[in-house]
C-alpha cells in the first residue's frame, strides 16, 4: 500500500525517500504557514469579513496543494499569493472600485482564461518560447525576493526616509535571534542534516522564547459560519468595464508569475504541464471559495531544497493547512521571524542560477538582469518579469537580432505593455 502510495505521488516506479518527502513537506508547511495569520487581514481591507476570510484561505490553500499533489505529482504549494492579493483589495476594490463579491468573480474569470492557455498548446509554447536567459534571471530574481524578505523578517533592514533601505538595530532580540538561527540552519544544512530547514524554524522559535522577546500574537480568529458569507459569493457584473480591466490584469499576473515561479523552481521541465495546469484549476477555485488567487508559493523552494521531488511536500502542507484551522490561535504562536534563516538560505541558493546567464552578450544579459533586479526591488514577480519580457526584444531589435525572438515572446512583451498601460489608467 505505502509502495502503490508513494509511486502515486512520484508518477514514477522508482523508490521515492518516504522520511525526506515528509520532511519536505513539513518544511514547506511551516515555511509557508504565515499565510493563515496575514491573507485574512488583506482580505478584509476588500471588505471580507476576518473570519470568512480565515477559512477561505485554508480552503484554497487545501484544495490547491492537494490537487497539486494528486494532479500534478509536483513539490509545489499553492498558497493565496502575496503582492496579488494586494492587488486585489488595494488596486481593484479601493482604487477601481469593484466590490469584493465583482473582485472574486474576476478572480474566476481570470482563472478560467488562465486555464484555457494551460490546458492547450499555448501553455506549453509559451514555456518553449521563453529564452533560457530570462529563466535563469527568473529563478535568481526570486532568489534576491525571498532573501529581501527574510532580511526584513529578522529585522537586519528596516526602511528609511532617505534610502528607502537601511541597516537595522541589531541591539534588539529579533536580529539577534535570527542571527543565531540562521548560523545553525547553516551548520545544519552544510553538514547535510535531514531537515535543517525545519530545524531552523523550531530553534530560531525556542531562542525567541527563552530570551522573552516574543511579542502577543496578533491572530485572527477562525470562524467557519461566517465562510458561508464568501462561498460562490460572486457578482457577475459582466457589462462594467472596469471589471475587464480587472480579468485582464488578473490574468497577465497569474498566467505570466505561476509560469516564472514554476520555471524557477522545478527540477525536472516535464512536471511544468501538469503543475502549469494543476495551478489554473486552482485559481478558478479561489474565486469560488472567496479568496484572491493562489498561485505556485516561492516558499515551496524550501521543501524542494530539502530534498522534495513529488507530490507528498503538497499533500502533506494541504493536510496540515485543514489541521491547522482549530488550531490557528497555538501556529500563530510562531513568530515571523522565525522563518527568516529558511528564506535568506533559500534566497542564497536559487541566485546560484545567475552563472547561466550570458552576460557577455548584452541583448541576453540585460533583460535578465532587470528581472533579476526588478522583482525584488519592486516586490512583485510580476512586474519583474515585464521589464525583463519588453526589454528583451527591443534590445534584440536594435542589435539587428530580432530573428532570434520567438513570435511567442513578442507577444507576452505586447501584453505587458498593455497590462502596465492598464494599471496606471487605473491609477
């Protein structure tokens, strides 16, 4: 039975490490369990109440990680992405004026457009397009992204009025402890330790005890009568024009930053399909359980670099993310810092990918170099992957190479430009 299981999970015949794939998935789990805490607070600046919006969050990130698992047979998590759900509450409920109830059917929309490139032939030739530089500047992007953000999480930077950055006051507990953290998940991981990453977590989180620097836990509370509020909740507002802009929004940043987050973080190019797929099913069930989209998590990199290579790191992070409801108020309990030491090493080890970028020739290099420095300095993957996708043919244009850009990737660089356009008419 535990053999017909884990061959399920692999897609394969080959023995699958049972004891590393679980670990991976606790990894992941924990790595990526600050979901339940800060999606419910956006999603009620949308207007969704903060219960409702606890058990959405736990139903779309269950069912995604678990038909990732069984789907795709993938070590990807589908969590509600962070940077799009702000999109959502603060860019098409407050400044386009949607109700959340229109927001959520967009959500749909977008996801069922999403879903209609992945399951064609399209999907699979924009994967094919895309040049091997701006993939290799994709993966060190994230790379750079999740590092900022566990730099910020242990407090080493904090903003400033003059450069917007700046060193933090390592006198205090928070950059002290991660520190020591990170210096033991380094020594962990160095000497190949089975779940260092997780190890990291649960050290880093019993220092922050012992020393009383753990502050109250700013939980929000479950309450499963109010998800009835947010299921198939949607307005289906299709004669308002800015709804439109919306679904086309939605869907640039769903179909473009899955396909770059997949790309970055999978091992093995014939897992993209199913998982691509696996991914847009997913987006159209979040509008139906009343959340912003889920998409491929950057946090799944630390369950893959524990080793996970199939479906069980998903499964298990699916499992746990239902567990996890009743006993919200106790993870809660985990402070955010404590996943900072996971996310710089994380960060350390996908910018590795940036030695496979041809910098020696500039109309590859330098596309690849502003996604690199594009996604984390504007915090969105998204973004990122616009300045690198419209740059890439207008260099090769101008060194009289525009033979060599795939037809494909003029495309995407047309609809970016169009989706920017967009955004700032919004604005």
């Amino acid at each position: 039975m535990k053999s017909w299981f884990l061959r399920r999970m692999a897609d394969s015949s080959d023995a699958v490490e049972w004891k590393r794939e679980w670990m991976a998935g606790l990894t992941s789990f924990f790595t990526a369990a600050y979901i339940l805490v800060v999606h419910p607070m956006i999603l009620r600046d949308a207007g969704i109440p903060l219960g409702a919006g606890v058990a959405a969050t736990v139903a779309a990130t269950a069912f995604g990680c678990l038909w990732m698992a069984f789907g795709a047979r993938a070590p990807v998590l589908l969590i509600p992405g962070m940077g799009v759900n702000a999109f959502f509450s603060y860019t098409l409920i407050q400044s386009l004026g949607l109700s959340w109830q229109e927001g959520l059917a967009a959500v749909t929309v977008s996801g069922i457009l999403f879903w209609m490139a992945a399951a064609t032939r399209l999907g699979s030739r924009l994967f094919q397009a895309v040049p091997a530089s701006l993939k290799h500047g994709v993966t060190a992007g994230i790379g750079l992204f999740l590092a900022f953000i566990g730099l910020q999480k242990a407090q080493w930077i904090q903003t400033d009025e003059n450069t917007m950055v700046a060193l933090g006051d390592f006198g205090q507990p928070v950059p002290l402890v991660t520190v020591t953290g990170l210096l033991i998940t380094l020594l962990l991981y160095s000497r190949k330790v089975p779940g260092s990453l997780l190890w990291g977590i649960l050290v880093t989180t019993l220092l922050t005890y012992g020393i009383g620097g753990m502050p109250d836990a700013n939980t929000p509370s479950p309450r499963l009568m109010e998800f009835g509020t947010v299921l198939f909740s949607a307005k289906w507002n299709l004669f308002h024009y800015p709804f439109w802009v919306a679904v086309f929004s939605l869907t640039m940043i769903v179909v473009f930053e899955n396909m770059g987050l997949l790309q970055g973080m999978l091992s093995d190019p014939k897992q993209f399909p199913k998982a691509y797929r696996a991914t847009a099913v997913s987006t159209v069930a979040s509008g139906f359980l009343g959340t912003s989209p889920t998409v491929a998590a950057a946090e799944s990199a630390s369950g893959i670099a524990e080793g996970g290579r199939t479906g069980i790191p998903p499964l298990v992070t699916g499992l746990l993310f239902l567990l996890a409801f009743p006993a919200l108020p106790l993870l809660g309990k985990i402070p955010d810092h404590a996943v900072a030491p996971v996310l710089i090493v994380i960060g350390a080890l996908m910018v590795q990918s940036v030695q496979h970028i041809p910098f020696s020739d500039f109309s590859e290099g330098f596309p690849a170099f502003f996604i690199l420095a594009g996604i984390p300095l504007t915090s969105s993957i998204a973004d990122g992957l616009a300045f690198g996708f419209i740059t890439y043919p207008l260099l090769k244009t101008a060194a009289g190479k525009w033979r060599q850009v795939p037809v494909p990737v003029y495309l995407i660089a047309g609809l970016f430009l169009a989706n920017l356009i967009a955004v700032s008419m919004i604005h």
